[in-house]
C-alpha cells in the first residue's frame, strides 16, 4: 500500500479556498441600482419633467439624476416614496430611493403645481 503524502489534501483544500475567493464577493455585491435621467425643460411653453413615464421593479434600487435646464428653482416629488427636492437653476441633483410600493405614481413640481410631471410605475414582484 502506497503512503499518501498531505499534497492531496493541500490541493483539495487549495481548490476550496480558491472557490471561497471566487464565488463569494459576487454573491456579497450589491445590485446596481437602476438609473434615470430626468430632465427639466421648457417644451411648446409649457415647463417639463421628461421623460414622462418611468417602469421599475418593485423592490427596486432607484438613482434619478435629476437635471434642471431652466433659469429658476424647480421642485421634484414623489410623494409615494417621500421624495421632495429642489432642483437650482442650471443644476442636477441626484434622488436615490427603493421603489418599495407597486402602483402608479406621480412626480411632479410641488413648487410650480402647473407644470407637467410625470409617472413611475413600479411592477410587482
């Protein structure tokens, strides 16, 4: 009978070990929260937030950047997720927040009640 040397078991232990390293920081990572860009804007004369409809997941990570081309203060809100920022002229802000309720809901301008905002829709699960 043959003697076996500890050089199997160092190599199944290598093995191991070198799946721990591989495998192990993908299932850590966090998922990459799903980005948009909303744009403030003067369209036909009346002041816009577009895109105008957004689709999510629920559950979701969400980042808006949110980007205001015009020359004066301009609100953001969702009031389902308990999103309310002001955008300075010329400026973006960027709103991160989880789409944790499915449904249809509205963002607007809470400053300026007259222009158009617009929807996200959150999917169920």
């Amino acid at each position: 009978m043959r003697a076996r040397c500890g050089c199997h078991r160092l190599r199944s232990w290598l093995g191991v070990w070198i799946a721990i390293v591989l495998i192990v920081p993908a299932l850590v990572t966090a998922a990459e929260p799903k980005k948009f860009t909303l744009i403030n804007v003067l369209l036909d004369g009346t002041k816009i937030w577009l895109p105008s409809s957004l689709m999510v997941q629920e559950g979701q990570e969400i980042e808006l950047t949110l980007i205001n081309k015009l020359d004066e203060p301009h609100g953001f809100e969702i009031k389902a997720f308990g999103i309310e920022e002001v955008v300075q002229p010329k400026a973006e802000k960027i709103v991160k927040f989880t789409a944790s309720k499915a449904g249809a809901h509205s963002y607007i301008c809470q400053m300026h009640p007259a222009h158009l905002g617009g929807n996200i829709l959150v999917l169920s699960k």
